[in-house]
C-alpha cells in the first residue's frame, strides 16, 4: 500500500479534530467545564487520551476553542438571515426555528456553562465579554427597523425589541435544559406575537 501524501494526511488531521471537537461539545454541554476531564472527551470521541492531547495541549485550550466556534457560527448565522427570502418578519420567523432547533442546543448550553461557570479560562471570557447582546442587536437593528417601516413589528424601540426577543429565546432553551419530556418549546408564531404589529 502506497504511503499517503502530505494532503491525505492533513485530510485524516483535520476530520479527527473535527471528531474531537464534536465529542467535546457534547461533553461540555452536558457537564459544563468543571465536571469534564480530558478523559471522558477522548472516551466520546472514541480515541486515546495521548491522541486527543496531540490535538489539543489543555482542558481549557479545548473549551476556548468550542467558545470561539460558537460565537463565531452564531454572529454568521444571524448575518446569514439578511440572504433569506421574504419580508423581515418572514426572516425573523425563520431565525427563530433555527435558534430553537436541537442541533442549536449544545451550543448554548456550552455558552450558558461558559457565561456561569467559575472555572472559564481568562481567554473565554474575554471572548464572551466582547461579544456580548450588542453584538446581536446590531446586526439584527436593520431588519427589525425595515419591519417596522412595512407596518409588520411593532413600534416600540427596535433594540429594547430585539433585546426582549434575545432574552425569550435564551429562556426557552434555558428551561429546555433540563431535559423535562413534558415541556415543549412555543410554536414560533405564538412566541413572535410580542414583536409583531397588530393588525
């Protein structure tokens, strides 16, 4: 058998850390970072402890790395609603059901964990602290103020909107948290009442 080349084998590098990055989110949701040890990540992602340190050097290293990755994908997903199409409240109501959808979970739960938690490395937090729910409303300020001028959000102050909005979605994933078989998440056009403008 032939030995592999330089691309194949930055190929095999690339898809075990994004195995490794996967297990870990899992882990870290579920157990936030003071609860998770190296060990348990490498057990999740089917792998030996040596294997998963090649990859990355720390604990901490790992949990910074997932942090970034969240916010990183949360800010372009909420970009990405301005290339949807239809009217605002149309992109506002599929914002929602992507926020609220089960592979969105882990992340938040990460972030929620990294938001609280005591043991958040200095790194993560600067992450956090400057990405905070400003961050979010500035993107999302010109799309609530275009639903406001076609008459479809109500017109009340577009970031104390948005802010409300933000803070119903973390409170429903939140309480979505705790894994209650009886709660079910609103439907999104029953959680979107408060923004839109009555008819």
């Amino acid at each position: 058998m032939a030995p592999l080349n330089e691309e194949q084998l930055q190929q095999i590098r690339d898809e075990r850390k994004e195995q490794i990055i996967e297990a870990a989110l899992k882990v870290f949701a579920r157990r936030g970072i003071i609860g998770t040890k190296m060990s348990m990540i490498a057990s999740e992602a089917g792998i030996s402890a040596g294997l998963l340190y090649r990859y990355f050097n720390s604990k901490d290293e790992l949990f910074t790395t997932l942090v970034q990755q969240a916010i990183d994908e949360s800010i372009a997903g909420i970009e990405s609603i301005y290339q949807l199409p239809g009217t605002p409240l149309d992109k506002i109501k599929t914002l929602t059901a992507e926020i609220l959808n089960e592979g969105s979970q882990l992340y938040f739960m990460l972030m929620h964990h990294a938001r609280t938690s005591d043991e958040v490395p200095i790194t993560a937090q600067k992450l956090i602290e400057e990405n905070t729910m400003k961050t979010y409303i500035d993107i999302l300020e010109p799309l609530f103020i275009e639903g406001q001028k076609k008459g479809e959000i109500a017109e009340d102050n577009p970031s104390e909107l948005i802010s409300c909005y933000l803070s119903l979605l973390s409170g429903l994933m939140t309480l979505n948290i705790q894994g209650d078989e009886n709660y079910q998440i609103p439907k999104v056009d029953l959680l979107l009442r408060f923004i839109v403008r009555p008819s």
